[in-house]
C-alpha cells in the first residue's frame, strides 16, 4: 500500500451539520475516501454517519486534524488540538494561524496550509 492510499484517522474540527459549510462537505468526503473521522463541533448532531462530540474528549490516536474554526475562536481549542497530538493539523483558507502554527511545530506536529477537499481530490491527502 503505498502512502497516499494509507486512511488516516482525522478530527475534522468545526464539524457542522449545515450542507453549506466546508467541514460538512470534508468530512463526507473523508468518509467517501475510506478515512475514519471524528467530529468535533459545538452543535450536537450527525455528520458523515458519525456522531458531532464537543471539545472535551481528548483523542490520541489522530493522524489528522483538519480545523474549520476561525483564527478568532481557536485560542480556546489550543489545548485541545496539542493534546491531540496529531501528526499534522491542516489549515484551511481562512483558518491560517501563525501561533498555533509555531506551537504545533515546537511539539513536531507538522503543520500544513491547504485545502482537505482540494488534498483529497488531487489523491494527495
């Protein structure tokens, strides 16, 4: 199996249940793709068949987090997301944050601006 065809378990962070947002459309494409997910969003509700938990549990076995919360409302969620200790955190247009990024990288969480949905189209995800 070669690298990119490997799944990789992803917290899709500002998971909605609204068809018009971008984590909605990620997380079903992540799922389409074969990669397990794990919801976390404010709202509780289903998305991609699985279940939108808050911000409390903290998961350890996370490939990927792919974040959908703003710069302004991630300040909250540092703790959160470094305890995770994914092995990279995607950032995705609009959500770009220069101090989360350099905490991730001091705990060597490679940290990656893109486009989950452009990464999973190109089979570079």
């Amino acid at each position: 199996m070669s690298l990119n065809n490997m799944k990789k378990k992803t917290l899709v962070l500002g998971a909605s249940t609204n068809p018009a947002r971008y984590s909605y459309l990620a997380a079903n494409r992540l799922v389409n793709h074969g990669h397990p997910i794990i919801n976390v969003g404010l709202k509780k509700g289903e998305l991609a068949g699985t279940s939108i938990e808050r911000p409390e549990e903290i998961h350890t076995d996370i490939d990927t987090i792919t974040l959908y919360v703003g710069p302004a409302h991630q300040k909250d969620l540092y703790d959160y997301i470094l305890k995770t200790k994914p092995k990279r955190i995607i950032f995705n247009p609009g959500t770009e944050n220069r101090e989360l990024e350099e905490k991730a990288q001091d705990l060597g969480i490679e940290t990656e601006r893109a486009c989950t949905l452009v990464l999973l189209s190109t089979g570079e995800y």
